[in-house]
C-alpha cells in the first residue's frame, strides 16, 4: 500500500514575497504544481509533500536560485508551524522545546520526524524524511534544517554557536551559503541529517507564556495526532529509518520499540495488507536511491548505514528491485544532470 504523506501549506509561509524578490512569478510555479495563492492563504490547509517538493525544486531551479530552500526557511518564524510552533514558544527550556517538537511534528508534516538525542557534551537534533519516494527533497530538507536553527535562534535570542551541520546529501549551492546561514562548519555526504550543538544548550530558558496556554495547547494537539494512531506504516517506517545500521532489523525489535506485542503489530500490518518484510525492504531501498542520487557517500559505507551485512548483499538487493547496480543508478542519475 503506498503511503501518500501530507504537509501544511504553511511550510510555504513567505514563499510569494521570495520568488517576487527574485523576479519571479508565484502564480505561474503555483500553477505548475496544481496549487493557486488560495492555499497559502490558509496555513493549515493539507497539501501533498511530494507537490511542495516539486514546487521548491522547480522554484529554485527556474529562478536559477540553488539556495532557495535556504532563503525560504530562515525568512520564516515559529508561526509557519501553526499550532505546533505556538507550542514551542511556550516551552520552558530548548530541551523542552525540541522534545515538543519530536512529538508533534506529524501534525505539521506527516513525511518527516526529528529527534533529539545527547551525549555527555553534544546534543543531536537528527531529521529522518519518513517519506523516501521523492528522491530530489534536498531543497525541503534544507529549508527545514533553516527553519530550525531560525527557531532555535529565535527562543534563546541569538545566543546560540552551532559545532556543525552535518548533510546527507551532496552541496546544492555554494557552500559559502551554508557557512554564512549556521555560522559552523558544514559536512557533506554524512551519515546522518542533523544539527549539533554544545549540550548546555539545551537548558536555555525560554521566556515562555502561561503554563495554562501550553497545557491547552498540548491537549489540542495531542487530539490532533490521535488521527495518525493507525497508521502503522508510518509508525514502522519511522523506527526503521532511526535504526537503520544500529540495531538489526527484525520483526521482534520493531514490536518492542513500538511498545506493541509481536501478534499484534502481525494482526494489525495483516488487516493493512501490509508486510513487515516489504516495509523494510522498500525503506532500504529508497533511502539507498536518495543517497545515491543526492550523495558521493561511498557505496561500502552507505550499505553498512542501511544494514546490510556486506556491500554484495546490498548490491543485490539493489539490483534485485531497480535492475541495475547500486554503482550503475549513481551514474545513470549523474548523466541526467
């Protein structure tokens, strides 16, 4: 069953001002992808995530901008995030704030997840694409990682110095661009998508409202999320992409990640028409597909991040779905180009 993920249109907020100030025309890439102004104008309006990734795609490329999504992003505020990012400001600590955030994202976007992980000194804030079909997503990806540090930025006024940003894909625009933006060195063709900061940080108080208006805010939200309860598929996709190379693949972890027994994840994938074993598969699959494509990660590395034993085993398992060779669909996509 193929999944189809949905996003709010306010992940757009600002994107008519930016392509004007480019000269472009919004009505015209609007059109391009099946949407008009009439859905920007309402933020929580839900819209395919794989039309607002053809949009900023053919966006940046025809108004030959590389570092569109970058532009995009930091231009925006917390208020893009619709209830999600009101919650956020009445959070008491960064800490606090990106656990909301972690919780919630799939009210705002249903083809992404964040996480929030720490180490003795370093703090982690990870982004995994829940949604692997659209295998150009870079200028989404990007303006969401600008999103977030204008976030971050935002809640502790400015006071935060990034250690780094590290990329899984191949630069996009002139990586000054980046070093500007985060202000931290930036890594390319990593492993992981993911901000790192010093883990002091996250104990930065936020000038917050009432506990009242979060408490309120939280119920909502909650209520929100409860439409999401049944999908499974995602749930799965989700642990699979945060494990992926970490702790081996079976039905049995991913029950017990899930909190679930094992006969009832089985009873519940069987009444989707689904199968744990297909899940895997086409998560490792695509995810190899964007990191190819979008990546120079070398192919023995970027196996042993999917999972795989050995780099045969996933050569074959790549060619067994595409036809051809993890090496060969690296430069096939390259010839496009």
């Amino acid at each position: 069953m193929k999944q189809h993920y949905l996003i709010r249109s306010g992940a757009l907020s600002g994107f008519e001002h930016q392509v004007k100030a480019l000269n472009g025309d919004p009505d015209y890439l609007l059109a391009q992808c099946g949407l008009s102004s009439e859905n920007l104008s309402h933020p929580d309006t839900m819209i395919a995530f794989s039309t607002l990734v053809e949009l900023l795609e053919l966006a940046a490329d025809q108004l030959n901008c590389p570092d569109f999504g970058l532009k995009l992003g930091i231009s925006q505020s917390a208020e893009a995030l619709g209830s999600l990012g009101i919650l956020i400001l009445h959070c008491r600590t960064i800490r606090e704030a990106l656990t909301g955030a972690q919780r919630f994202m799939a009210v705002h976007s249903q083809a992404e997840y964040w996480r929030l992980q720490e180490s003795e000194h370093l703090a982690f804030v990870e982004r995994f694409s829940v949604s692997q079909d659209v295998s150009h997503a870079r200028q989404f990806k990007e303006l969401s990682f600008a999103v977030c540090l204008k976030l971050v930025k935002t809640l502790i006024k400015g006071k935060v110095k990034l250690e780094r940003l590290e990329l899984a894909h191949a630069p996009i625009s002139d990586v000054s661009s980046y070093k500007k933006l985060f202000g931290c060195d930036v890594l390319f063709n990593q492993e992981h998508d993911r901000i790192v900061v010093q883990r002091h940080v996250l104990d930065y108080e936020i000038l917050t409202l009432s506990t009242a208006n979060k408490q309120l805010l939280e119920a909502h939200l909650s209520n929100t999320l409860k439409q999401y309860d049944d999908d499974i598929e995602r749930q799965i996709t989700t642990i699979i992409l945060q494990t992926l190379g970490i702790q081996e693949m079976s039905l049995d972890n991913v029950a017990n990640l899930l909190q679930l027994n094992k006969r009832t994840l089985q009873r519940r994938l069987k009444a989707q028409d689904l199968s744990f074993k297909h899940i895997l598969r086409d998560v490792r699959i695509k995810t190899a597909c964007w990191h190819l494509e979008a990546s120079t990660m070398d192919i023995t590395l970027l196996s042993e991040t999917l999972g795989y034993n050995d780099v045969s085993a996933f050569s074959k398992a790549f060619k067994a779905e595409t036809g051809v060779s993890p090496l060969q669909w690296r430069q096939l996509k390259k010839a496009k180009t």
